[in-house]
C-alpha cells in the first residue's frame, strides 16, 4: 500500500478525515495509482506490481473494518428513522399499502355519511330548530303538521322559533324547510317522503295578518296571537284554540275534539265531525258552531266587544249545553229546535210565543229597550237541547 493511501487512512482512523471525505481521497489515489501501474507494466511487463507490506495490513484491516462498522450504523439508524425492521420485505411493504388503501376507503365513506346526516337518518326522528326575522306586519304564516303535532304560541318578538321533529322514509329525503316569500312564511316538504313532521314554534303575536294551519293525524295548538284571520284544518286530531284576537277564524276537525277558550273575533266559524265541542268565552259578533256525531258544551260569560250577536249552535247525535250570563245591559231572542228530543230553556226575563217539547221561541223583555242584543239559533238531531 503506497504512502498516500496510508496517510488518509491514519487520517480517518484519528478522526481527522469524515468516512466519505475519506472515501473520495482513497478513490481519487486508486485512480492515479492504476494510471501508473498501467504505464510501469508498459515499460516492465516482467515486474511484479505493488509494494505493500506485511506491516501495512492490520492498519488496512483495522480501517476498513471501521469503515463497515460506521456504514452499520448509518443503516440502522435510517431503519429506525423509518420505523422499518432490517428484515422488512416487499412483502409486508405491500400489505401495509393495501391496509392504508382499506383505511382511506373507510373514512372517504364515513365523511360522505356525515354530509347527508339528517337524510340518512331513515325511522328515526330528526330535530331541525329555525330562526327566522319578521320583519314587518302583514305577514303570513303557512304550516303543516303529518302524524305529529302542529304548537303554535305568540310571544312578544319579532322572530320565529320553531322546532321541527320529523322520521324521513328513505335515506336521501330532503328536509323540511321555512320558504320565504316575501313576508310569507311557509313551512315546505313533501309528505310522501315522510312517516311523521310536526311542528312546536313560538311566533310574534301582533306581526301576523294570516296565519293557516293544517294537520292529519295530530293535534294542533294555537294560543296567544293576535291577526286579521285563522285557519285550521286537521283531520284525525283534535284542536285546542286559546288566547285569540282575529277578525275571522275557521276551524275544521274531523275524528278529533275542539278545545276553544277565550276568543274574540267578528266572524268565527267551528265544524267538527265524530268528536265534541268544549267552548268557553266566545266573544264573536257572528258564531256558527256545527256539531256532527258529538255534543256541544258553551259556556259563556260575557259580551263585551259587540252590540248586535248572531250565533247559530248546532249538534247531532248528542247533547247541546248553553250556559248564558243574565246581564242587565243583554237582551236574548232565542229560536231552538230538537227533532226527535226536547228542548229546556231556563233563562228567566223571557217572553215565549212558542214553547213546546221539541221547540220554543222566545224574546226579553227588554229586548228593545238595551244596548247589546243576542240572537241565538239552535238546532239538534236526536239529542235534547239545554239552556240556562
């Protein structure tokens, strides 16, 4: 070995020299000395090449095997840098690509669930809230409730808060929504694609000219607003109407009972099949009641918005109980008739023209004479009518 290999040599092993730095030096030698070597061999084809000797190789078997040692460790430690066993092999490389793939597959899948949450929710009930500004009077109000309840409740506020429970039918129904138009509001789905929608909102109380509800198979529940006009429409569910201030309200049910108590309106209007009519203090200048398969129980106490009353009160296959206030500034003219039954009139101060077992006709005394006058209608089939 020539003394230039020796020299880099004893420089690696005093740590002078890097491995690689080494490793350039040495090559760079080996390179001139075969340039050499070449040319010897030209010149003296009989002479042997090379003058290392014996004392030269433990320092080049001890360089070299530091070599190796250093070129060990380097690889060990990017083994562990890369949490890779020396022994990995493409093998279990290839089986931990395809878990990743498996991996990724699973949560691409997961986020596209949890975009459409509220639609892949199929038989089972999802609450939606929603807050809405009214921002002017006049508005219109337009819900509908589908084997569920339908609340509606005024408050002193210019918002509508509303919850609204529904069970979608299939995985990719679209949710109810609030429509605006304009100053409508409109509670819009379509019910085909739902086992159940009801609705439990809190309203202005005073913001509203109109407001209509319809309902199948739920009870409906208004109370505490005050508007130009009420509708309500439910079939297969009672209705409970409370705490109402309107010109005109309607109220049609059909297999359901009506619960009203403390309405006052111009024009009032209630139907009601295969159920009874609970009502107390009614104050409405013109009242139709119509009663089919079920009995009427009214009980009033006052009349104090209008002067001229006119009420027409009818029920079928079951009783009709009026309880009137006997008030010296309100004058009765009652009609009342009861095919197959009787008829009862209990109030006093009444003059009677006709007063017989199924009908009578009567006035007061002073009926000209007093400011706020009633005119009272009453018919039953198969059921007595009572008044007192």
């Amino acid at each position: 070995m020539n003394n230039e290999k020796l020299a880099v040599l004893r420089m690696l092993e005093e740590g002078k020299i890097t491995v690689a730095e080494a490793s350039n030096l040495l090559e760079a030698v080996g390179k001139t000395e075969t340039a050499m070597k070449t040319k010897e061999n030209h010149k003296y084809p009989n002479e042997p090449n090379g003058n290392k000797t014996k004392n030269d190789e433990p320092l080049f078997n001890r360089v070299t095997g530091f070599i190796a040692g250093k070129a060990t460790q380097a690889a060990g430690a990017i083994s562990r840098e890369f949490c890779l066993e020396p022994t990995q092999d493409k093998a279990e490389g290839k089986q931990n690509e395809q878990q990743g793939n498996e991996n990724l597959a699973d949560a691409t899948q997961k986020r596209r669930a949890l975009k459409h949450e509220d639609m892949h929710k199929t038989g089972e009930e999802v609450t939606k809230t929603f807050e809405l500004k009214v921002n002017a009077q006049n508005a219109e109000l337009s819900v509908c409730g589908y084997n569920g309840a339908v609340m509606i409740k005024g408050y002193n506020g210019d918002k509508i808060s509303a919850k609204v429970k529904y069970v979608p039918k299939h995985s990719r129904t679209e949710t109810p929504e609030f429509i605006t138009l304009g100053s409508k509001f409109i509670l819009s789905y379509d019910e085909n694609n739902f086992e159940k929608v009801s609705i439990d909102a809190f309203v202005p109380e005073v913001l509203f000219s109109s407001i209509k509800i319809n309902c199948l198979n739920g009870a409906v529940n208004i109370a505490s607003v005050t508007t130009t006009a009420i509708e309500v429409e439910n079939t297969y569910g009672q209705a409970e109407i409370k705490n109402i201030m309107t010109e005109q309200i309607k109220c049609d049910t059909s297999n359901g009972s009506q619960h009203l108590l403390n309405i006052i309106a111009k024009n009032a209007a209630f139907e009601c099949f295969n159920a009874s009519v609970n009502a107390s203090d009614i104050d409405a200048e013109n009242l139709r009641i119509s009663v089919l398969n079920g009995g009427l129980n009214f009980d009033v106490s006052r009349f104090a918005k209008y002067n001229d009353y006119e009420w027409e009160l009818e029920s079928n296959n079951d009783k009709l109980n009026l309880l009137l206030p006997s008030l010296p500034d309100v004058a009765y003219c009652v009609s009342a008739h009861a095919a197959l039954s009787h008829v009862k009139i209990g109030l006093t101060g009444l003059n009677f023209t006709k007063n017989t077992k199924c009908g009578a006709e009567a006035k007061s005394h002073n009926y000209d004479l007093v400011r706020k006058k009633v005119k009272l209608k009453l018919e039953t089939s198969n059921a007595p009518i009572v008044v007192n």
